[in-house]
C-alpha cells in the first residue's frame, strides 16, 4: 500500500546536499502505487514536484507541497533484431546503471552519456546530453501516468518535443506526467560517436584504441571523474547554467568588448560557452561562506558543506549580474530552482 509520509527531509534526495522539507513524499514502486497516488491526490488542487535523483535541483525553501518519487526498478531487453536491441528500464534506475546494462550487451548508442548522475526518468525530461550525443539519439518511447485522469500512455519520440536540455516535460507536459519507464533502441553494430575533441585526445594520450563501446564507456567515466567533483562528496549539480545561444548583432557586441570570447556557429545563431564568460568576470574558485564556484570549473556551484539553497542562488544571481555588465546577456539556469 502507497504510503505518503509528512514533514520529510530532503537533504539526501538532492545533490547540492541542501536542507529543505517537504510537507508530504511518496514513493512509487509499482503501478499500483501509481494509481493509488492519482486516487489520493484527486480533489482540490495540489502543489506537488516530481523529484528523481534531485541531481538537477536546488531547493531555496522547505516544498509545502507533495513531492512524489519514482523508485519503479528493472532493466530488461523486450524486442531485438540481429541490428538492435529495444532495452527498458524503471524510472527509479539510475541512469548509469542502466548504460552500463548496454554497455555490457555491446548495444551502442548511449556509452558518451556514460557517468550523468540521476534516474531514467529524468533522462527524457532534461533530454540529458555530454560528449557529442543526447538521450533522444536513441530514444523510442515512454510509459507514463497521467497524475489526472491516472491513466498509463505511451509517448513516442514526437510527443516529447526534445531540444537542448528541454523537452515538452518543462512546459506543455509539466506536472501532468510521472513517467514510469524508459525504452530506448540501440545499435548491436559498432558505431562509435568520437566527435568530440576531449574523447580523441583521452584516448590519444593513454594509448586507447576504440575498439568498442566498453572502451568508449571507461574513457568518459575517467574523463568526468577527473573533471567534475562527486556530488556524494562535494555537493553540486553539475552545469548550473545553459551555454547561452546568442544573435550575430550579440556576438558582436561581445567580441567589441572581448575579441577572444570563443563562439561556434549553432544553426545561423552562436553558441558561447558560459564557463568563460563566469571565469572571464573572476568567479572560478571564488568562495562565500560554504557556496563556491569549482576552481576546476566555472560553470559548476558547489556547496563546501553547509550552505543553505538561499545562499547558492544568491550567489548565482550575482554571478549573472556580473556577466551581464559586462558581456550584455543574461546567464539562463540550467538547474531548477525550487
Ligand atoms: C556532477 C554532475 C554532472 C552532471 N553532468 C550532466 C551532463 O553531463 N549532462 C546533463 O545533461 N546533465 C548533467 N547533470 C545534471 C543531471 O545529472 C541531469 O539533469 C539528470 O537527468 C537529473 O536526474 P535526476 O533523476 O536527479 O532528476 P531531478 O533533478 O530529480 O529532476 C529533473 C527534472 O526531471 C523531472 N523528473 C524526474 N523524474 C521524473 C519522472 N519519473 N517523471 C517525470 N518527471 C521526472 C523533475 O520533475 C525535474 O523537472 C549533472 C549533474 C551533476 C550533479
């Protein structure tokens, strides 16, 4: 039977490690479960948050709502083909565990998303993406349960409307869909995505041939853990702001006031990255009680132990202030903010 328990500490189900409470939380295991929620939660209008790893998330107050968390489990393969595999997996799982599962079949396709903290059911959500690939290169479908009706849809590739970091789960589809599982279709023939720079010169440096997807897996694993602190020991969440995509009118503003500011053409727009603009203004390893900006990387806030979520985001607003002073764009988060 679902049970729904009040007044609950948050801390351990986000990465920045920051304290907040929650009103009520609920488990989801089973689809009973997920249907018993939809039966309680039918009446007045409730505030309530979807939360998986809470890897993505800063709370800046306690949640006076319901917060329900998936923890559906399972990782099987249900269709295949001597060309691919059609793999499912729980909402609940945590995403690298679940690369790991096709890692170790041989089934290509989601090796460069190896090591992103986080559950399968977020993947979709924030249409997750590092080293050249995001989740919808391989994504089929989705089962999720509508939190009105309580009945269980599936979604297919079109519904989710994916973009950079974005999927129709933010806006259209927010609060209406808890998913439940994931299917993605993967390749059973070596096909290596080694578009990326930092992968070639890993490899090139420690003398790795890519030979299959395994090697591909074990090279970013190594990359990100020499790069990124570990969330379970410093608190973060990754890249708390999107690279922003600027006009050419706003590009050349910012090349007026700095002509090195690195830019790649992104679809007749530019991409500049967000990392140099925070380093450029002096922020990277700057520190304010327990809220800082990683010295090794100036897009990741951390929390050096006991800052509160009021403080990292203070920090944040000041961080987008600065860079706005000078460079005239405004920092988007890539975290949300509850
Ligand atoms: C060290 C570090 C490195 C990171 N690197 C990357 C990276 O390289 N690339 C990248 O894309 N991200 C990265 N992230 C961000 C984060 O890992 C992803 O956004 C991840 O998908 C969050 O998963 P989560 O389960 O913690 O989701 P949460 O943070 O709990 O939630 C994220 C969103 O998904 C929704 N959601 C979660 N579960 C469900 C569900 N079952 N049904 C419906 N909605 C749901 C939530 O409501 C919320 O809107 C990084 C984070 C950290 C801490």
């Amino acid at each position: 039977m679902l049970q729904i328990e009040k007044n609950i500490s948050l801390k351990k189900y986000n990465s920045f490690g920051v304290q907040a409470y929650a009103d009520a939380f609920a488990k989801i295991e089973t689809i009973d479960d997920a249907k018993e929620l939809v039966s309680k939660i039918s009446g007045p209008p409730l505030k309530k948050l979807i939360l998986g790893g809470g890897c993505n998330m800063l709370f800046v107050s306690d949640y006076n709502g319901l917060i329900i968390h998936s923890k559906m489990m399972g990782i099987k393969v249900i269709d295949q083909s001597d060309d691919y595999a059609v793999v499912e997996a729980g909402s609940g799982v945590e995403w690298n565990d679940f690369v790991e599962f096709c890692v170790e079949r041989d089934l290509y396709g989601l090796e460069n998303l190896a090591a992103i903290p986080g559950t399968v059911g977020a993947a979709p959500v924030q249409n997750i993406g590092a080293y050249g690939a995001e989740q919808k290169d391989c994504f089929l479908s989705l089962k999720a349960l509508d939190l009105i009706s309580g009945d269980i849809v599936e979604l297919n590739y079109s519904d989710c409307r994916f973009e950079y970091r974005m999927s129709a789960f933010k806006n259209i589809f927010a609060d209406k869909y808890l998913i439940l599982s994931v299917c993605y279709k993967l390749s059973k023939t070596k096909k290596l995505n080694l578009n990326y720079k930092d992968i070639r010169q890993y490899l090139e440096t420690n003398n790795i041939k890519a030979e299959d997807c395994r090697s591909i897996y074990k090279a970013i694993c190594s990359i990100r853990y020499s790069k990124l602190p570990d969330y379970k020991s410093i608190g973060n969440a990754g890249s708390f702001f999107m690279n922003p995509v600027i006009t050419a009118a706003e590009m050349d503003r910012i090349l007026s006031v700095d002509s090195d500011a690195p830019h790649f053409n992104d679809s007749g727009n530019y991409k500049i990255p967000a990392a140099y603009l925070i380093e450029k203004r002096g922020w990277k390893g700057y520190r304010e009680g327990d809220a800082g900006v990683y010295d090794k990387h100036a897009l990741i806030l951390i929390n050096y132990g006991n800052a509160s979520g009021r403080q990292i985001f203070d920090l944040s607003e000041k961080i987008i202030d600065s860079v706005r002073a000078k460079y005239g764009i405004t920092l988007k988060r890539e975290a949300i903010i509850v």
